[in-house]
C-alpha cells in the first residue's frame, strides 16, 4: 500500500537523540514511511546497531558530508507517501502527535502548519526557540488575512510542524540549499509561497530541544552574514520566479548591530543593493527595537545557561 506519511529525517553522528527521534514515531504503522539520510557520520558502529532495531525505517546516505539541506534532497527523491514531514534527528514528535495528525489530515490541504514546543534539553524548561513560529501561526487564525498569510509563508521557514502534500512538493520541484545553515530556508519559502491551500492547526505536534553545540545556538557573525546571504539570493529568486514577495530587511538590520557599526552599514549597502525588502518604518522602529533587544536578551540568557 501507499504509505500516508512519509518522514524524512537528516541525521549526522549522533545516534542517540536519532532514536529518541524514532521512539517518538509510530513505526509499527504501515502507513508511515521514514526515511534517515545520514551524511557521512564518522562513526558507523551505532548507526548499524539502530538499522538491526529499527529495521523498517529506509535507511539512505549522501555521497559525501554535504550538510543536512543536501541529506532532505536525497530523501525527496525516494519518498512515496501522500504527504511529507521533515523532523530534526536532535528533536522528537509528541505523544499524541500522530492522533492529533490523523485527525485533521485531508486531501483538500496542500501545506498545513502545526505548532511546536522548545525545551531545553538539560532540564525540559522551556525555551524561546518556538515562540516566533507559534506566533505567526496564532496571528493567521486570529486573522487570516492575505498579509498575514504572507507574514506566515514568509516567516515560517523552518521543517518541522508542517506537513506539506507530496505531489505538490514534487510538481513545485524546489529544494533544499546546501549551505552548512540556513539550508531550508529556500525550500520552506519558495514551496510555501507557491501553494494556495493552506491550513493551520492550533495544536502541538512537535517538541525541540534547545542544547549547546548545535547550529541553532550559534550567534557568530560570520553564521549571521551567511543566512543574510541566503535570504538576498531567496529574494533573487523570488522575483525571477514573480512570486511578489521579498525577504524583509529590518531584521537583519537590527541583528547587525549585535556586531558593532561597520557590519551595520555593511548590512544596510546590501539590503540597498539587493531584491530585500527595505522599509524604513519597519527598520527604524522604537516598538520593534525594543522588542528585538528584549528577545535578544532572553536568548542570550539561555544560550548562556548552556555555556
């Protein structure tokens, strides 16, 4: 039979979170397909020893260690349900999450979004890393305006608590960027930006762990110019493609000053230079200055608690 879900899982050298991962997921299903792309881990030995347990999950792996954009690539090329669900290997889906999955899945809906909870992973206290995604979704069904529709296509843009319809993902044809961060960023964006039917579904199927020594807690500048890069060639294409979007500026503006004046006016000449967004009202706003250095505060807290 033809899988109903299918689950595409990057995983690299780190074998015990992957199988809290798939503890999470009802295997025993025969309508859950999931596919673990490993990308090169050194050490194989665990890895063999969860492909014994776990032995109906589609095991792959990528030519060479291209990062987990390249490793969700290959797992679009092989999967066969009728609708797709990315998880990272680090997090894990909720308890009830394929109760709540069945219960609001249908043919009529081509991406839905769910929320998530973060956690951090030392003690399962609560964590920021959500709260902005959760929020664009509560603003939709609050008012689902055209605008909001697009702050939400545009915003959300990472894998997790989304479901997408397979086919359309396949006739779309976008993917993931192989950039070591910001690889989805592509691929969550121009996908959801060229669907119509969308749902969301104010209920959590996702948890994510917030941790030390993962890509998510890394605020280096030079992390920061990348993912500002991403989103110049992301407008790019966009506008090659007449999709009447553009990434916004402002909040890469206001990150920019984290790094001191020089990558300020660095950020500013590109935004001007480039197909981003530029609005003067939005990127020199009090209100939203003194939100971003409220929520910079809050993560750096938690970063720090980690360190």
């Amino acid at each position: 039979m033809t899988p109903r879900y299918s689950i595409i899982i990057p995983h690299y050298n780190d074998t015990r979170r992957l199988q809290r991962l798939l503890d999470s997921i009802p295997l025993h299903r025969d309508d859950i397909e999931v596919l673990v792309i490993d990308d090169r881990s050194p050490n194989q030995e665990p890895l063999l020893q969860l492909k014994s347990i776990y032995n109906t999950v589609i095991w792959l792996e990528t030519e060479k260690n291209a990062g987990a954009g390249h490793a969700r690539n290959i797992g679009l090329d092989h999967i066969t349900g009728q609708f797709l669900l990315f998880a990272d290997s680090d997090d894990e889906f909720t308890e009830d999450a394929f109760d709540i999955i069945d219960s609001e899945i249908s043919d009529g809906i081509e991406l839905y979004y769910f929320l998530a909870k973060g956690v951090h992973e030392s003690n399962m206290e609560p964590s920021d890393r959500a709260v902005y995604f959760n929020y664009l979704c509560h603003e939709y069904i609050k008012n689902p305006t055209l605008e909001n529709a697009l702050e939400l296509k545009g915003g959300h843009l990472v894998p997790w608590a989304k479901i997408y319809k397979t086919e359309v993902v396949k006739k779309l044809g976008v993917r993931h960027d192989t950039t070591m961060v910001a690889n989805d960023m592509a691929f969550n964006m121009l996908s959801a930006l060229q669907i119509e039917r969308i749902k969301v579904i104010p209920k959590v199927i996702y948890k994510l762990y917030r941790r030390s020594k993962s890509l998510t807690t890394d605020l280096s500048k030079e992390t920061f110019l990348t993912r500002l890069q991403v989103s110049v060639d992301i407008s790019r294409r966009l506008k090659e493609a007449g999709i009447p979007y553009r990434r916004p500026a402002s909040r890469y503006l206001l990150l920019s000053m984290n790094y001191g004046p020089k990558t300020f006016f660095n950020v500013l000449w590109t935004a001007l230079a480039s197909d981003l967004k530029l609005d003067f009202m939005k990127a020199f706003s009090i209100k939203k200055w003194c939100h971003h250095f409220h929520t910079r505060k809050q993560t750096k807290k938690e970063l720090d608690k980690l360190n």
